[in-house]
C-alpha cells in the first residue's frame, strides 16, 4: 500500500508544483502618471496628501530664499497643459515641495516641465538642491542618480533621472509638471555602517548610513538593509515593515542599555526579517509584543533578558543562539533549532554550553563604585571547534585555528537550510582531512563565511531532532512533513522544497549512524532506575544472583536507590542492601546506610561504579571490574563475538545500547554487562554466565 502511495503521490506533487501560481510578482513596467485622475482647478496647501495612479503625494514648505517675497503657498491642478503633455496637469506650484511616494524604489523618473522663473527645488535620495532654471543641473550627479534636461524653449523641457532613487522630492515658484514617467521598479538595498553618516544616501558602503534605525526609516516593503561590522549603539524598531536587516560580512552587534535592542510590535509578519547578529548589554534583547518576524542566526547574549513574545505574536525563530541572559533567556516563544540554557519547546533545540571563544563583559575601569566610567569589553562569539575555526589574529599563518573541544551549536541548525556562504573548506585544509560542513551552524555566524567548521562525524544531515543518532525519532518528521513543499521544510534534507523520497534515501544512508558528541553517553539514559526493577542471572547453577530496587527515598537532599541483593551460592544463600545514588551523574553505592548521612558532599567516601558520561572505544576502570571497553551499537552487532545471540533476548534486537567488555579484542573477551536507553541493564554477564538479566518486567513487556 506504501509503494502505491509514493506511486502516485510523487507524480502528483510534481504537477501541483508545476501548476501552482507563482508567489513573486514580477515588477511592474514602467508607469505613466498623467495626473488625469485628479479633480481639475482643485487647489491643495501645506500639508495636504492627495494621490494619482500610483504616486501617493504630500506637500511640504520650500525653503524662503532671499528676494522670494511670495507669501502664497499652494497647489493648483489645472488644464492649462503649459508643461507640454495632454489634459490635467500640476500647476502652479507656488512656494511648495511634492514629496512622491510610489510605494517602493525604481531605477529611472522622467516628467514634462514647465518653469515660469522663480527658485526651484529638487531633492533625491536625501540630498536636495536649489536652482533657477533646470539647465542648470544636466549633467550633474543628485544622491546618487543622474540628472538629465532636454529644453523644448527656455522655459519648457523634459528631466530624466537615472539612477535607483528610493525618494524624491520637487518645488518651485511658479512650476508645473505633468506625464510622468516612473520604471525599473524593484528593492532597494541600504547600507549602514558604524563610519557612516545619516545624511548620505545609504546605498553603499561608501555613502552608508550610521545607524540601523535611519535606514529602517527610509527603507520600503521588500527592501533589504545590510549591516556592516562594528557595535550600533541604538534601540532598532521595524515599524511594522516588510524588511529583510542582516549583518554583512562578520556579524554586528547591536547594544541598547537599559532598552530593547530590537522590537517588533506593530504587526510584523514572517516578511520582516532579522539575521546575523549579536545582541548583547541590552535590557532585552529581543521584544516580540505584537509581531511575529523571522528570526534566524542571532546569538542573544549577556542582556537581561533574551527574547520575549506575548499577545498573541508568534515569531518564527531558528538557529539562534540564546545564552547568559540574566533573568532568562525565552518567553513566550517556540523556537526551533536553537541554543539556550534551559531546553526550549520546539524541533531541534539543545541546551548546552555553546563554547564561545570569549564571552563580552562590562569593565568598571577599576572604580567599582562608578558606572559612569565602565566600558564594555566585546566577547568574540565564534564558535570553538577542533575542526577549524576563524581568528581574528592569524596563527601559524592563517585565521583558521582549532580548539580541542567543539560546539554542539557547530552543524546543528535546521538541515533544511542551505549552508549559504559556510566555508565548504579552508585555507589550510583545502582537501577536508580535518573538517566538513554538512549543516548550518546555529548563531550569528551561522549562514556566513566565518561560520566554524566541524570535525568529521560530529554532525550527521538526516538528524532532524539534533540528539546525535539517525533513528526512528528522526523518520517521525520525515513521515509527518511527507510530500509537504515549502523552502526549509522540516525533514527536506535534499534542500529541493519537497519532502519525498530523494529526503528518505538520504536518511536511510545515514540509518542509525551516531555523531562523535552523540557517543558521549549520559549514564542515567542508560541505566535508569525503576521500581520493582529485578535483575537476576544464573552463575554456574546453582550459583545465582539477583538485585532488586525495593525502596526509594531521599537522604539530605539526595535521591537513594535500596537494593536488596540475593547471592545464591554452594554455602547458602546472602542477601546484602546497596545504597546507589548519583552525585553530579556519577554512579556511587554503599553497603551501609549509616554511610548516607555523608550527603550530599565527600563521594570520596563512597563506591564508584559508573562514571556520569561514558565514551565509547574509551577504557576506563571501576572498582571490582577491573578495566572495562565500552562499545556502542546495535545488540545484535554488539553480540556477535560472544557467546550470545538474540534468541537470548526476548526483546528482540535493539538498535541503540552500549556493552562493556574485559579484555575486548582478546580471545578471553567477555561482555559484563549491556545497557539499553530508556530501560536500563539487558545482561550483566561474567565468565560462566548462561542466564539472563532483564529491567523492569513491566517495560520488558512493552518491549515485546
């Protein structure tokens, strides 16, 4: 039945696909505003905003200039065609500026005039100049377009500008103008830069403006503000727009003591966009009250509080990075494929120490008791790998360096997402013998050519939950995203906007396979403690051993585990109590309860009989074992050189437990004992062992 549902349901996406609409309109041509729509022998004043066609239209004050002793201020819409086009036209404007509004940036304006003296204005991108006759300005260069006059008589003609012009402004005396001509419709990129000037035109580095929130101001639906590198000293508000504001280059920080460094609370839908940042010494980092933006790659960090959303918004995040704040770090957000310090509710997301190279901090400048003098020392946020990662100072002559530990941010974004400009190698290792990028990292340099690589086998593609093993967690949201189409869709791991079977042969060459951080195994996933677990083997009959939980209680603090032990021997049977307990993940019993009053401090006192976290192919030694091997794996690979086989386990196989050999390797290699995730010992084995040990006889029967 499943083969005929990929049968026929891949055939049909296809043509869904291929039927469906496209959702990116293309830009409109050029446009012909007439002014035919307008009321003829109306008359508009200082303030007033009218429309036609497109062009939405206020007016303004001309700046007085010596010897303009004109008081009146108005426009007047007239039939008089003295510009030189047909029908209704602009005019006279006396004393007045029209600012346009068309919605959104274009390339090249033109428009018919006609000047009967006076001063004129003409204001472009920002940048405004004043002038008696149009002639006057061809040829010249206005916020970063070009301006061209063609004269029919001396006081007739036609101006064209070209250039991409994202405002635009003209006055005059006595002016009139009419057929006007706007094309090359189409976003506009702004530029902003901590050397920049908010008077500039913003539309490059060069000519950047110097703070995020002026651009944001200028900029229309659907532009883009790019960010350089530095610190902006600023409270940034998307004003409900449909912007897309991302760090370029490394990626900039944005502080706001005392405030909100990024708010979004007028409306802001998943068209408002904020990526590759760092946010840090700010009140809260990220304030969601009434908008629901994307938020990707940002690392949040070291503000009073990270990012919160409330009424009703619900921001779309992912593969951000929330750590150190200090009153919290997420409230009221879903996120997903994220780091912070408690786990998060979402796909995904890890909490762990991401290993920053430094964190930031305030300096007093040694005068604790004056705030007035203290300075903020940047942290540098990349992430540490003993893959490669970036310096900023080169070492053995490069900025690509290696640590000998490796966030687990490293690879961990959602697999969905392109690696966009992540390094696919480096300098000094072009052939990838120490490192490749399979995923986006999580953090602000996520998705950039400074992102950190990893070492092999740290991450692996097709794990979608990010908990370091390729299972059947993973292939639930593979089933559930099944043939669902939308870019970064949850479980497209092939990155084709489909979930289909490309996605599913991906994930079955990875089946099971387990990362490098994913081997480093939590002993209590493994060996959990239930009631009335029994677990019981047979040592050369008549010899027996069993050990049972009877009891739980809490001793200072610190939950004990009552073991009640049988010993079936030739003399007779024993029964002896064991006391187990965890101390910082580490296993530890004793046989006196007397010994308990000790807690919660000196685990010296006591037995250790697990370390917390265990690595696989790492010997280690505990006490009565001697020296053990772990291995992970599969039970039926793990049982291979033993004399067991899963006829022995009624169970049946199990794809994820960890066996600990003596003298692995070696002909008189034994398995001691075998740890299942989630229900705890298989088998504890011994030189002559023949019989079981089982967990929980409960969860035993689940398992059948």
């Amino acid at each position: 039945m499943l083969n005929r549902l990929f049968f026929y349901a891949i055939p049909l996406a296809a043509i869904l696909i291929l039927l469906t609409p496209s959702l990116h309109a293309d830009p409109p041509g050029p446009v012909l505003i007439d002014f035919e729509d307008l009321d003829p022998n109306s008359e508009y004043s200082n303030g007033s905003v009218f429309t036609s066609s497109i062009a939405t239209i206020t007016l303004s004050h001309q700046i007085e200039f010596p010897g303009d002793n004109d008081p009146n201020e108005y426009v007047y819409i007239s039939e008089n065609v003295f510009a030189g086009g047909s029908g209704i036209e602009i005019g006279e404007i006396r004393n007045l500026n029209l600012g346009f509004d068309f919605g959104t940036s274009f390339d090249t304006i033109e428009f018919k005039y006609y000047d009967a003296g006076g001063n004129l204005n003409l204001e472009i991108n920002g940048q405004m100049l004043n002038f008696n006759k149009f002639e006057q300005i061809n040829g010249q260069t206005l916020g970063g377009t070009l301006v061209s006059v063609v004269l029919n008589d001396p006081n007739q003609g036609q101006v064209e500008i070209s250039g991409r012009v994202y405002s635009f402004k003209i006055g005059g005396t006595s002016l009139w103008i009419d057929d006007m001509t706007v094309s090359g419709f189409g976003p506009t990129t702004f530029c902003v830069d901590t050397a920049g000037n908010d008077l500039d035109i913003g539309l490059s580095k060069d000519t950047a403006f110097a703070t995020i929130q002026n651009a944001i101001n200028i900029a229309n639906d659907g532009d883009t503000v790019h960010v350089y590198p530095g610190t902006y000293q600023e409270s940034v508000i998307f004003l409900g727009k449909s912007i897309t504001v991302m760090g370029i280059e490394q990626p900039p920080v944005i502080q706001s003591p005392g405030q909100t460094a990024v708010d979004f609370h007028q409306d802001e839908t998943g068209n408002s966009i904020l990526m590759n940042f760092i946010i840090t010494g700010s009140n809260t980092g990220i304030s969601c009250p009434a908008g629901s933006p994307v938020i990707r790659n940002v690392t949040v960090v070291d503000n009073v509080f990270g990012v919160t959303s409330y009424e009703g918004a619900a921001p779309d995040i992912s593969n951000c990075i929330f750590w150190g704040n200090k009153d919290g770090d997420i409230s009221g957000c879903v996120v997903n494929y994220s780091c912070s310090a408690e786990l998060a509710e979402g796909i995904g997301n890890i909490a762990v120490d991401p290993m920053f190279v430094r964190m930031g901090y305030f300096d007093d400048n040694s005068t604790p008791t004056d705030p007035n003098d203290d300075y903020y020392v940047p942290g540098d946020y990349h992430l540490k790998s003993a893959g490669w990662r970036w310096s900023e100072i080169a070492l053995h002559g490069s900025n690509w360096y290696y640590d000998n530990v490796t966030s687990r941010c490293i690879d961990a974004g959602n697999p969905s997402y392109t690696l966009s400009d992540e390094p696919l190698f480096v300098d000094v290792d072009p052939l990838n013998e120490w490192g490749f990028n399979l995923r986006v990292n999580m953090g602000a340099y996520g998705s950039t050519q400074w992102a950190s690589m990893p070492p092999y086998e740290h991450s692996l593609l097709p794990d979608i939950n990010n908990d370091g093993i390729v299972n059947g967690n993973d292939l639930v949201y593979l089933a559930y995203h099944w043939l669902e189409t939308d870019p970064c869709q949850i479980g497209d791991i092939s990155r084709d906007a489909i979930v289909d079977l490309r996605d599913f042969s991906l994930f079955g060459s990875d089946w099971l396979k387990i990362t490098s951080w994913g081997n480093n195994l939590d002993l209590k996933d493994y060996w959990p403690f239930n009631i009335p677990s029994v677990w019981a083997s047979q040592v050369q009959e008549p010899n027996s051993f069993s050990y049972q939980i009877t009891e739980t209680f809490e001793k200072n603090g610190v939950d004990i585990w009552h073991f009640s032990n049988q010993y079936v021997t030739g003399g007779g049977t024993v029964m002896e109590d064991e006391y187990c307990f965890y101390i910082g993940g580490d296993l530890y019993s004793t046989n006196d309860s007397n010994d308990l009053d000790n807690l919660p401090g000196n685990p010296q006192l006591f037995q250790k009989r697990f370390p917390g976290v265990i690595v696989p192919d790492v010997p280690f030694e505990i006490s009565g074992s001697g020296v053990l091997y772990p291995v992970r794996g599969s039970l039926s690979s793990l049982l291979q050189n033993s004399q067991y086989t899963l006829d022995d386990f009624p169970m049946g196989d199990n794809y994820d437990v960890i066996a600990f050999f003596a003298d692995y390797g070696f002909p008189t290699e034994r398995i001691v004992i075998i740890l299942g995730r989630g229900f705890g010992p298989l088998l504890i084995g011994s030189d002559y062992t023949d019989e079981l040990i089982v967990a929980d006889p409960l969860q035993l029967m689940l398992l059948q």
